[in-house]
C-alpha cells in the first residue's frame, strides 16, 4: 500500500498540513475545512494549551464602538509603530481587513465584553492614534476582559471540532519534505505513541508561534521554541528580521508572566523609585501609552540612572490601585490574578514590580502579503515563492510590524492571516490538486533526527537543560533592550560555540513512550539556531530601529538600513543578506518615513 | 538560602514498569514564590531527565499542568510549594488512564466536551455588525468562560470515576450551561433535550469536589444546578 521504504513510518495524505494549532493555524484549518478539505493540525500539544492562550490585553480594529475610528489611521499607527520597517501592503490589508475579522469572531461566539449600547468594548492601548497621530489617544482594541486570547482559542478551537478538522494531538514536527524546490509534507513524530508519520500534502503551512524560550526570562510558554522558523532554516530557507524581539515594559519582575498592556490603557502607569511618573519625560503626549520598545527602554534608562526599585534596584512598579477595586475586577481580573499568584501583590492596593521581559517575536518566516513563503535572491528585488509552503502568525514575518509591534495586532495578524492563507490555499488547491510521488526515502531525515538522540550514549555530553541555560543566559545578557557592539560580538561569538555543545549533548531518557526530555531536546536543536540567527543579524545591523536599540548606533539610518535582514545557515556559519522594506501599499499612498515621536 | 523541599511522585513508565511506584526527590528552595512546576523542572532538569509531565504557559491559563497533589487536584504552575504538607505527593490526575507519570490520556474528557456541542448555534443570519449583547448578558458569562480545560474539577468528581463513561462530569457541564447562558445562542432545547438523561446530567450528586479543585475559582457545581433548574422551568 504505502510506497515508503519502511513500514515503520505512517504515511497520511491530506490537502493541506498545518503545524501548530494557535489562533493562526487554527483559524485556517478553519477556512479550508468549512470549504470541504481534508484538513490535518500538527500540534506538539493539546489545541487549547498553544500560546495564543496567554494573549490577554486583545485585538485592534478601527470598529469605532466608541470614538470615530478607521482603518487608514489604524494602518498609520502600525506603521509609525513599526519604525517604517513594516511592509506596507501587508499591513493595509490587515487594517482593512480588521472591523470584519472581529465581527466574524464575534459572530463565532467569542465572549468579548460589552458597552453599554451592547456593541463590542474597545480599549485604549499603546500607539494607538486618531487622525493620523493628531486627533489623540484612539480606543481600538477590543476585549474579551483580560483574557481575550483565551476567548479567540478556545473559540476556534470549538469552530474547528465542529469543521471536522483532524487534529494529531502531540505530534512533534520533524522536518519539512522538500523536493523540487516545494515543499510537499513534514515528518513528525507522535509523542505519546514514540512512532514516526509522513504527511504528505499539497499545501503546508507553518503556525508554530514564536521563539521567545531563546530567552531566559520571557513572558512566553515553555513551547514557543520557533519551530517552523528552524524547519526552514534546516532546509536551507531564510528567515527574517531576527534581530527585532519585542521586550514587553511589563513582565512580572524576575518571574516573567506578562501583565496586559490594557493595565496602562485602563489609566495605570509606571513609577520609578523616586515615585515619579518618568513615562512624561519620554513621551510627553502618549505618555505610559506609547509604544512598547519606546516604554521598556525608559524603563531600562531609569533603572541604569539608579532609579529602579527594589533591593538590586532593578524593577519599575505598575500603579494602578487608584482604578478601584471595581474596575480591576472587572476589567482586569486575570491581572489580579496574575499579581497575586506570581508577585505576591494585592494590584487593588498596590503597585506591581514590573520590568522589560522578552515577549514577542517580530521576525520569522519571510512571506508575502498572502502568506507565502518566498525567498529573495542577492542582488535581486523580486521575491520568489517557495511552492506549497506557506507561513502564518508569530512564526512568519509578513511583515506587518516590522522593528516593533503594537499592543493589540498580534491577534489581529493570527485570524487575518490565517483567513487570508486558507483562501490562497484554497486557490492554490485548485490548481494542484494531486499529490506528488514524493522519493519513498523520504523520511530518512526525520527520522535519523530522533533516533541520533536516543542512541547516543550518555558519557560525557552535557545535558539538554544546562546547554539550554547556557544559551538562554548569553542571549539575555548580550541581546538584551540596550545592545553594543563589543556585547553582541562577545554574544555571536559565545553561541557560535555553544552550538557544537548541542553535538555533544544527551539526555537520559531513551525510551520512546511520551519521552519529554526527547523534545526538549528537539526543541534545543531549534532554538539554538533561531538564537544563532537573531544573534548575527542584531550584530550586523548598525542603526536603532524599534526593538533593535543599540548606545553606539542610536538614530534609525533610512538610507542605510531601511531594509528587512534575512538569515540562512551555510554549512556551518550564519549568513545575513538584506531585502528591501514593501514601501507601496496596496491602494493607498505609502507613509514616508519621518521621526518617530510619542 | 537553603531550604530544600521533599516531594514524592508517581512514577509509570509502560516501557519498563509492571506497576506504578513513589520515588523521592530532594529539591533547593531556589526562590521565594516557588510553584511546584518549578520543582518538577529542577529534578527534570537536573536531577532526572525521564521525569514526564504536562507544561506550556506556566501561568495557569492553558490548563496543561493538571495533576493531584497532596490528595487535591491542581495546576502545578500555580500551586505554590510554601505551605504544601511535605513530603508532597504528586500524582497523576485520578482515575484516567495514565500514559507516563504524571501525563494522562486526556481523549475521553476532551470526547465529553465535544459530545455538547460547544459552539454558538444560531438561527438567525448573520448580521452585519455584532451581535449586541447587553453588559448584564455578557456578565452571565463570567465564571464559565474561562475554563481552561485542565480536568481538575472532572477528574475530583466520585460520580465520574463510577460513571465517567455515561456522565459527562463538572468540566462539559460548566460549558455546556455557558452556552445556555448565552444570549447570542439560540440552541438551549436540543442543548437541554440532549442533558436531559439520567447519566449525562443527573449523576451529579452536589458531592462539591469540583469546585474545590477548580485552579480558577470556578464553581461547576452551580452550573450543573442551573442547567437543572432550567430542565424543571421548561416543564411548569
């Protein structure tokens, strides 16, 4: 029956594969499999425990529940927000598309909260204007409490049980199926069972999240380890503007969970130790409300000026006890929560020790305003797709926010990307609507990934955990919110080596049965080269811009460096090239680069 | 500081064990505010590698890290080790068949949840705009909504372990009365004709381990009331 050359490996056929079961994939696999298609979700956990659960503060869209709002200006914000990095077309396409994609979700039965007129409630979040910047402070996200990635999740996932939608549940991908230059399937390897399957398919789309773990403090889940990003990496594929890693203001200090930028939009704001207001001095309009690498840089000047609280002086605090205990209940319930659990604060009565933590992933996969993957040859401006692969969400940069995103259209990308892949999928289904015959030694890749581990002896290697400390720790301490020169060579050349202690590494469990330390393992192998990525492409780019903030380059460089990096790994050392930013935008007039203030 | 706390957890590896055992494990107290999922990490990370369990947020939102402690069900990413009773007994979640230690064949208690259809059914065309939901409307949400899906409350239930075949448990009963209390949900009939069986809906005896276990404060127990309550409504 099966035409591999093994029969160790399942072999399945579907239309359409999808890695990672987030708001992102789950959203596609909802478009194709509401139109009929044989749709698979790869997940290496249960749907509902994938990150886009932990997304609390919401999702922007000019719907105008409150004050007059639209798209254009919302498109403007991300933008600016984006210092001019962002592809224009990608992101009016996102800001069009918003008012219906949060209705839809609505319609879906997502339980956002209410106004009084029982329209959709839409907070105040960072960078977020009206007018073009001149008309103040806009009210665009919309909420579902604090816990609106939660309600978008579980909500998807409900619409895709009731789709049909196959999910293999704990399924580890392995590696992508390339041949010809396309992409037709991946190897995984199904966690519970310790067995091998090929999936084979017409279309692949990567959903995998992203790569905060690369990290040693981080608001992220212990899964977000950027695994689409490194498939494409190990098979010879870019990625794109590593360098931009979004460092939320407002990590729980030492702990990492995140506290919703919807604390400082309800009216809460930061304190130093001198029990100042600092945010007026950096942003004297947007003040705690401008955008996120502006705010988690104040912090990190305050705490290098010894205005930091706390014994090491190394904390702001979040004020907001003068909301009233109302309010926060209400509106932020789970930040209360939240405080009280891991900070050991009553946020009714007082203010929460916060700092910059590592949050979110603005590169990745490079795609195109339709969610394909495409590469760039050197010297060329055109882009080339990769055929049948196609990225979505925290893993792909598409990219709608450039050097740093707004509060607020991470889940906006999820769902108008995930909608926007399944509809060029669909289209490109219908021109190829066979699967190829794929080499039957296919699989040998995938699976020598996994049994390289399990055979390798224990003697001498260091452990999965300690080279995982290792690399999280050269990442924190020289790819931090302030980078220099000398830091970051000291860090390239710190991971560089650290790399070989991969080879060397083993783990102690070898069996095959829901082998947990295996996929820690796996996941080293996938961080460590999206950390060796983000660490050449920040040491090479001579400018600040958004999240990328260095002391001895500090004005952005439009002339030089307007310009998307894009990493692959050569043989055995990390190669950056450049591509430039999509200025045009679809049918509107592209916003100039200007500065960039608050 | 060097305190060090003493746990004691389930082991079953079906590779190499006929039966299930307690191994011991000494862990430092490296922080205050210590949760047990970072002592389950230590001795993973350090201590033994082959040491399985569920995590992925950390925080208590994705509900992966559901396991039995000290006898009561919980999150081990928010269960702080201060005031655990030592040594701390940790073991898989009750009465579900046990793939590897502390990881637990969630299928059959993910089957209960889909078996009530959670998605809002309509009947009307979709509008053009949101629905409207009045803030009173959306606030019958509260306390249901967000569930994450752990299996604390099912698992605690001795009416589930006896009937969990037949009974659907606390977890799909707090969704499916979450979708009777929407406003925007037109299907609450077939939703109540579909509860309205002796096993499904009336196993529930007000036993309450539920909303003891619950991680996030929520009370199943109610829910099942309510959906009772409506059952006999319906029929005056």
């Amino acid at each position: 029956m099966a035409y591999l050359s093994t029969d160790k490996v399942e072999h399945h056929h579907h239309d359409v594969v999808i890695i990672g079961a987030g708001g992102a994939g789950m959203r596609c696999a909802l478009q194709l499999a509401e139109a009929g298609y044989r749709v698979a979700v790869v997940s290496k956990v249960l749907p509902t425990r994938s990150h886009t659960v932990a997304a609390q503060g919401g999702m922007n869209a000019a719907l105008g529940n409150l004050d007059s709002d639209h798209w254009h200006w919302h498109m403007y914000d991300t933008v600016k927000g984006s210092d001019y990095l962002g592809d224009q077309d990608a992101i009016e396409y996102m800001c069009r598309a918003a008012p219906q994609l949060v209705k839809e979700l609505e319609h879906q039965g997502v339980p956002f909260s209410r106004n009084d007129d029982g329209k959709i409630y839409q907070r105040a979040f960072g960078g977020q204007s009206r007018e073009f910047g001149e008309g103040g402070q806009a009210k665009r996200t919309c909420a579902a409490a604090d816990r609106t990635g939660h309600a978008i999740l579980h909500t998807m996932y409900q619409q895709n049980i009731k789709a049909g939608t196959h999910f293999y549940e704990e399924f580890f991908a392995l590696n992508l199926i390339m041949e010809d230059g396309g992409c037709h399937g991946v190897m995984a390897w199904d966690i519970g069972k310790g067995e091998y399957h090929l999936f084979q398919a017409k279309a692949v789309i990567l959903a995998t999240g992203g790569a905060g773990r690369i990290f040693k403090t981080t608001t992220n889940a212990h899964i977000c380890t950027g695994d689409g990003g490194a498939l494409c990496l190990d098979a010879g594929l870019p990625i794109e503007d590593m360098e931009f890693f979004q460092f939320h203001p407002t990590g729980i200090a030492h702990v990492g969970p995140l506290i919703s930028e919807a604390v400082r939009g309800e009216g809460g704001y930061l304190l130093n130790s001198e029990g100042e207001r600092f945010m007026e001095r950096y942003a004297p309009t947007a003040k705690d409300l401008a955008s996120r690498d502006v705010v988690s840089r104040a912090i990190a000047l305050e705490i290098r000026a010894g205005k930091g609280c706390g014994t090491n002086k190394d904390y702001a605090l979040l004020k907001l006890d003068h909301l009233g205990e109302e309010t926060i209940l209400k509106k932020l319930p789970n930040i209360h929560e939240l405080a009280l659990r891991f900070a050991g604060v009553d946020c009714t009565k007082e203010p929460i020790p916060v700092q910059p933590t590592a949050h979110y992933t603005m590169g990745g996969i490079p795609t195109n305003r339709h969610t394909e993957v495409v590469i760039n040859h050197e010297g060329s401006d055109g882009e080339e797709k990769v055929p049948g692969l196609f990225a979505i969400g925290e893993a792909a940069c598409t990219s709608v926010h450039g050097a740093n995103r707004l509060g607020g259209n991470s889940l906006l990308e999820i769902v108008v990307f995930g909608r926007a892949c399944g509809l060029k999928v669909m289209k490109w289904l219908s021109e190829h609507r066979y699967h190829k015959t794929i080499d039957p030694d296919a699989w040998h890749a995938g699976v020598n990934r996994v049994e390289r581990w399990l055979a390798k002896d224990n003697k001498g290697g260091e452990k999965v955990g300690d080279v995982r400390a290792n690399m999280q720790d050269i990442m924190q301490s020289h790819f931090s919110v302030y980078r220099t020169e000398d830091v970051m060579q000291e860090g390239v050349t710190a991971i560089e080596s650290l790399k070989e202690a991969i080879h060397q590494a083993s783990i102690d469990d070898k069996h095959r049965i829901f082998n947990t330390e295996l996929v820690e393992a796996l996941e080293l192998e996938n961080l460590m080269s999206l950390a060796r990525a983000t660490a050449a492409c920040a040491a090479n780019r001579k400018e600040s811009r958004g999240a990328h903030a260095r002391d001895d380059y500090p004005e952005r460089d439009d002339k030089q460096w307007m310009k998307h990096s894009l990493a692959t790994v050569q043989g055995d050392t990390v190669e950056v090239s450049y591509k430039p930013v999509r200025s045009t935008p679809m049918t509107v007039e592209s916003f100039p680069p200007k500065k960039r203030v608050y | 500081m060097n305190k060090t706390v003493k746990l004691e957890i389930y082991r079953f590896n079906p590779e190499t064990d006929e039966k299930p055992y307690m191994q011991s494990f000494e862990v430092p107290i490296e922080k205050p505010g210590m949760k047990l999922l970072d002592a389950l990490n230590y001795i993973k990370w350090n201590l033994d590698g082959s040491l399985t369990y569920r995590r992925s947020c950390g925080e208590g939102v994705c509900g992966s890290d559901g396991m039995n402690i000290n006898g009561v069900n919980g999150l081990g990413c928010i269960t702080p080790i201060e005031g655990l009773k030592q040594p701390i007994k940790v073991r898989p979640l009750p009465n579900m068949p046990v793939t590897r230690d502390l990881v637990v064949d969630m299928k059959h208690f993910f089957d209960q949840y889909k078996q009530i259809k959670p998605w809002l059914q309509s009947n009307t065309p979709r509008p053009e705009h949101e629905r409207l939901q009045s803030p009173a409307e959306r606030a019958e949400l509260d306390g249901s909504y967000e569930c994450v899906l752990c299996g604390c409350c099912t698992t605690s239930c001795p009416s589930w372990w006896w009937n969990g075949d037949r009974f659907l448990g606390p977890a799909a009963l707090l969704q499916a009365n979450r979708w009777l209390k929407d406003s925007r949900d037109d299907a609450a009939g077939e939703r109540l004709d579909m509860l309205e069986d002796s096993f499904k809906l009336y196993r529930c005896h007000q036993i309450m381990n539920c909303m003891e276990a619950c991680p996030k404060d929520l009370n199943p127990t109610k829910a099942i009331n309510d959906i009772k309550r409506a059952l006999v409504k319906r029929k005056v």
